[in-house]
C-alpha cells in the first residue's frame, strides 16, 4: 500500500513488525529512492496539526 507524508513524498508500506525490546509494532516502509524506515505504529497513523490544521501524518493512495 502506497502513502504520502504531510510533507510531500511517497512511500510504500512493507510490513508491520514487532519491536523485540518492548513487542510494540511498528511500521516498516520504503521511499520513493529505495531507502528503508521505520516508526512506531501509533505514529505512523497518527493525526498530527499542520499550519492549525490536523491532518494524518501518511495518507493512503490505494
């Protein structure tokens, strides 16, 4: 599943993962120039304030 940041750029959802240190998941996805991320799950999909203005932080495509 594909996503755009608030900021502009594409990204590709991977996988969701568990984090050995706590097991909380977290999101694993790829940008546009193939490097690799991750974040913690909860702020992947978080809504976050822009400008006075919420908006998700990564907003579906597919």
């Amino acid at each position: 599943m594909r996503f755009r940041h608030y900021k502009g750029g594409l990204y590709e959802l991977v996988c969701e993962a568990t984090m050995e240190s706590d097991l909380s998941s977290i999101i694993v996805y790829r940008a546009a120039d193939g490097s690799i991320w991750c974040r913690p799950k909860q702020v992947f999909f978080e809504i976050i304030e822009v400008d006075g203005v919420k908006v998700q932080r990564f907003t579906p495509l597919d």
